[in-house]
C-alpha cells in the first residue's frame, strides 16, 4: 500500500507560490484504491501544472489506462524551484497529484517530452524520489522508466536514464505494455527487471537503450549501434493508430484548477500532415493521415463541452484547415453553439487553407481573436527551400480578406537559420509586414491595423530532410534578427504598427545538442541537473553559459564538441544516432528531398512536393513500411444532429 504524501505536504503549501497546483482533485480527475488493481502508472508532463495539464497526450493515456479497472494512472508534474527546496529540507519525494502518492511505489513512470528542454526536470523529479539516475543501477524496487511523446524518436541524448522508450502514438502501446507488465508481475515476477525489459523490447515497438551497444570511430561519429542481447530488434518501430475514431479521446478531460497556457476544451480532428514541409518533424514521424470521421468530432466537442463547461472548443491538428470536411464541421457546429457563449477556434491556419468562410463559422458568436498565419521563410527563395509552398501573393491576398472583413490584427511566424539562408532572406521579413500592413490599411481604411512579427530559430529534428542540415550559429542568428528588428524600428510609416518578438539563438543551439544528440550527450544534461539546471524551456531559468561549460566539461576527450553536434553539415553515409529508430521515413527519400532542397536553394532546380493527399505516392516509405494508409474524407455522413444549444 502507498500511503499518501499530502499529510507531510499541507503544513508547507503556504509556503510556496501557487500551491493550487499541487492539490489535485480537478474535475474529472480519478481515485482508485491502491490495493484494487494489478498495474500502476505515474505519467509525467515534464513542465509546470500550468504547462503541463493542459497536455493532450498525458490526459488521453491517464484516462485510457484509468478505464481499465485492473491499471491506476496518476500524474505528476515539475515543481517549482520554491517545492523543490521544501521537499529536499523535510524529505518529502516526487508526488502525484491525484494520490500524493510517492513516484518510486509506482510499477512504470511514463514520461512524455514534446520538447527535449524537459530533459533536466526529468532528471530532478527521479532524484526527488529517490529512484537511481541511470538505468542500470534500479532494481525491481523501481518503476520502469519510459519516454513518449515526439522528442522520443531520438531518445539517446537520454538513454542512460530511461529504461525504455516508445515511438509514435501511445493509446495502444500503453496498454499492451501494462498487458505484459500484470503477466510478469503475476508470474511472480520471474527474471526480475531484466526479464521484463527484456519481453518489451521482443515486443519490437518498445525500445531498451541498454540492450544496445554503441562504438564510435576514429573522428568521433558513430560507427555502429548494434543489439547485445537476444530478442531485441536491429530496428525498433513506431507505432500508428489507425481508427481514432475508435479512441475519442479525452473523453472526460481535465479542468484545471489553476491558470494554465490553454483555457480551452481541444479536439483532435486528425493526426499526421503530408504537406512536406522539410522542418517539420511533427509532420513527418506522425504520417499518415488519419482523420476523425464528422461525426465522432461532433459528439466529442458535445460530450467536452458538457463535462468541462470551457466556453472555447479549439479544433487541433498540425493543419486544422486541411481536414477534409472542415468546412461542413465549422458550419454544423457554428449552427449547435450560436447564440450561446462557446466559441470555436481554429489553432493552426495555412495561409492556403484559409477562406473567409470558414473564418466567419469559427467567429459567428462575436469573438475575433487575431490570426495567425505561419509562411515560416522570409523570402519567395526560402519558402521553396522549406517546400512551405505560400506565395507572397497567397499571404497578401489572405491578410487583404481577413482585414477587409473587421479582422485588426494578425501574427506571422518566421523562422531564422534555415538552410541555406542569408541575411537577405531575414531582412525580405521586415518587406512582408509592411507590405501586410499597407493592404490593411488600404481594404480596411483604418489605420489601427497590426501585425505581429514572431521569429523562432531553426533547429534541425531527426527523421526529416533536414536532419543533415547545419545549424546556424548564435552569433550569425542574433546579428540578423538585431538588424531585422533596427529595420522594422526605425521606420516612420509602418514601425509603430508591427509588433516583433524572437529569441535570441542560444537556447536554439541547445535544443539543437539535445534533438541530434547521441548518448556522449547525456553527460552534459546530468551535469546542467547538477549545476541547477531545471525548466530549461523558459527563458527566465535557462542559462547558455551553464550548459557550454557542461558540454566543455562531459566531451573533454570524446574528440567531439557543442559545434560538432549543432552546426556542421552531416554526410549521407554518416551513422546517425537514431537511425536504428524506425519512423517509418525511407532514408534514401529523405537524402533525396535534402538534395531537392540545396538544389532549389542555389537555383539549379524548381522543384516542388506537393501533399500527397491529392498526388500519386512520392514513396516516402511510410504506408508500405508501416501497413498504413492515408484516411481522408469526405465521408458524406452528417455533424450528429444535436439540437441547436
């Protein structure tokens, strides 16, 4: 039996800044006695309560898991510098909220990294319970530790300190692992810890990273990644869920407590995107697409809307737009909630995708939040580089609508570092606003339009065209952007107008160390932990200088360095260190798209890569490799015909 922690935990609560957030108890939240069931979980959004709850993915396994009557799921989120201090003066572990049970009782702490800047809170939360750092020292007293989410298709940065790791979507996976882990358990647990990775890994969807030995050549890349012991895969595989529709999910969903980032009810209307962007690897590792049928986002916005009473319904996707029926799903639910106070938002906008019409659905209640558009290059050249195919005709012409009808302001996100970029390509940035805020004014015939110009830097992501790419340096990143804003600054008629908000390039090279990163990495994160290193994805807390003397420090040696791994060009035949990991994605088209993309960016080549929704296959690799398809509308069925709220 775990007893609960909250005893030792109330007298402090006062004591720290924003206590709500450690009190569990939400609305939909579940309790389950200890002692009723078989297998239990802790799940970690590895940010704050306010960033983490609002997770998509962690509330949809904690309510899969939780309706297995014979699996307790709770979670567990960082706590703030002010909690850590409490918990280490008066001994108090790693807790879940909905239990305050202590994190090391558990059977397996699943982890899910949207972000590899979560990694140092990762390592804080096993040490405030006591669970060993690394893999090998845990014995069958410790939970199984298991990372998901996206930053998992490269887990080797991380692989001394988990236990395993699971590519792809996790409604399944999850529950064939608690399937094995109640066999092992009821055996009597035979072959201790060993034994039961060892029958994850034969799974061939789990990774094991010890089950796999690492050599390293001569010039410090790797020379091979091979498997040491029997059973464990040469290649483990993602894992694609193929009906959503038969996992609505979140069906109870979570009602913060306390403040969180999105204060929203969010539906999934589908998962994957073949638009081909060569950045993206959310649009990469999650092919193909597979959508909500109309009808189940119809019950599952009713259902939501009546468990939460959240009074904004977002409609999720990496391209909202792009769903087949959006049109049909914007009207039909526009005509359920008119007249009533729940609005509906439409997150991410293609400037393509985008038509007034359904802009108009999405704002019929009277809310006009702004837009926001992504054509992510500066220039015509860059955005045929990045395969983001938006013509500076298609953004004006969006901008001219959207402003002519009542609309004051829109965002545009851009990013700086990408391959083959000059200082040009950044400075054509400035050009487009105005040119955005002349249109404006000129349909509108006002002067209060704005525009927000919002600039990220490029970091290049394993399983996508651009995981060969060379980084951009901090110094090169942040002369640009200084110049680009002076532009925007300085001038009379349109300054004033155009709000700029970027980041200079340091955390960029960081996140770039950790998304491309091999196991020699991980020594750096333990020593950032070490030094005090903790949420490192908010600018307030991350420091620069404390991870460069962590890199100088665990690469002494290792004939590789922080510029190795962030801003060199990598070559065809280089091992990479998730190539062992499966996404499905044909490297040989990968390098081909990578050279389409040189091509096009030196001129030599026009090449264009449309959706593969609408074109024959351009052999990606994905639907053959994994025995998927793409799943898309129409489907000629109706919004469930709800009466009119």
């Amino acid at each position: 039996m775990a007893e609960s922690l909250f005893p030792l935990l109330e007298p402090h609560l006062l004591s720290v800044s924003k206590p709500i957030q450690y009190v569990g108890g939400e609305l939909n939240s579940v309790s389950k006695e200890w002692d009723s069931v078989d297998v239990r979980w802790a799940l970690m959004y590895p940010d704050a309560y306010e960033v983490g709850l609002p997770n998509q993915g962690v509330q949809i396994l904690y309510e899969v898991l939780n309706e297995r009557p014979w699996i307790l799921a709770e979670r567990t989120y960082a706590v703030w510098p002010d909690m850590e201090a409490v918990m280490r003066e008066h001994g108090i572990s790693q807790f879940t909220v909905d239990g305050h049970r202590a994190l090391g009782a558990f059977d397996l702490f699943g982890v899910s990294f949207s972000t590899e800047l979560g990694y140092t809170n990762m390592l804080n939360a096993l040490d405030l319970a006591g669970i060993p750092l690394h893999a090998v020292d845990r014995t069958e007293a410790h939970p199984i530790v298991i990372a998901g989410g996206h930053a998992a298709f490269n887990p080797e940065p991380i692989a001394d300190f988990i236990d395993a790791a699971v590519l792809g979507d996790g409604e399944e996976v999850v529950l064939k692992i608690s399937e094995l882990v109640q066999e092992w358990k009821g055996e009597g647990s035979p072959g201790g810890r060993e034994e039961v990775l060892r029958r994850l890994a034969a799974s061939g969807t789990v990774y094991v990273p010890q089950f796999y030995d690492v050599a390293y050549g001569d010039d410090g890349a790797i020379a091979s990644v091979v498997p040491n012991r029997a059973g464990a895969p040469d290649r483990v595989r993602k894992h694609t869920l193929m009906d959503l529709d038969a996992w609505p999910y979140p069906a109870n969903p979570l009602v913060p407590l306390a403040e969180t980032v999105h204060e929203r009810f969010s539906v999934e209307i589908f998962r994957g995107c073949t638009r081909g962007c060569r950045f993206c690897q959310a649009g990469m590792i999650t092919r193909p697409v597979r959508e909500r049928s109309i009808e189940t986002i119809g019950a599952m916005v009713d259902n939501g809307v009546k468990k939460t009473g959240f009074e904004e319904v977002g409609l999720l996707s990496l391209s909202s737009a792009d769903h087949t029926e959006i049109g049909e799903v914007a009207k039909g639910l526009a005509d359920r909630y008119e007249g009533s106070n729940v609005s509906l938002s439409l997150p991410s906008t293609r400037v393509d995708a985008f038509n007034i019409t359904l802009a108009n659905e999405f704002s019929r209640n009277g809310r006009r939040s702004g837009l926001t558009f992504a054509p992510e290059g500066g220039s015509e050249r860059m955005r045929k580089v990045i395969n983001k195919m938006v013509t500076e005709e298609d953004l004006i012409r969006t901008v001219a609508t959207a402003y002519s009808h009542g609309w004051r302001q829109v965002k545009l996100y851009f990013m700086c570092g990408l391959p083959t970029e000059t200082d040009e390509d950044v400075l054509q940035i400035a050009e487009l606003a105005k040119k955005v805020i002349a249109k404006g004014r000129e349909v509108s015939g006002r002067n209060d339009i704005r525009c927000t110009v919002s600039i990220g830097g490029f970091v290049p992501k394993p399983h996508t065209p651009f995981q060969w790419a060379a980084q951009l340096d901090v110094e090169t990143t942040d002369r640009r952007l200084r110049e680009l804003r002076e532009i925007v600054r300085t001038d009379k008629r349109f300054g004033r107008a155009i709000g700029f908000r970027y980041h200079d390039g340091k955390p960029g090279i960081i996140e770039g160390l950790l998304s491309r990163g091999d196991r020699r990495v991980g020594a750096i994160i333990e020593q950032v932990w070490r030094d005090g290193g903790r949420f490192d994805g908010w600018s307030e807390h991350f420091s620069y200088d404390r991870w460069v003397a962590a890199a100088e420090a665990a690469l002494d040696g290792t004939g590789v360095d922080l510029d190795w791994f962030t801003t060199r060009d990598r070559e065809y035949d280089e091992v990479l260190p998730w190539d062992h990991l499966d996404s499905g994605l044909d490297k040989d088209w990968l390098w081909s798209d990578w050279e389409d993309a040189l091509a096009v960016g030196d001129g030599t080549s026009d090449v264009e890569v449309e959706d593969c929704r609408w074109t024959p296959c351009y052999d990606c690799g994905v639907c053959p490799e994994m025995g998927t398809e793409i799943q898309i509308g129409p489907t000629g069925r109706q919004l469930l015909p709800l009466s009119v709220v």
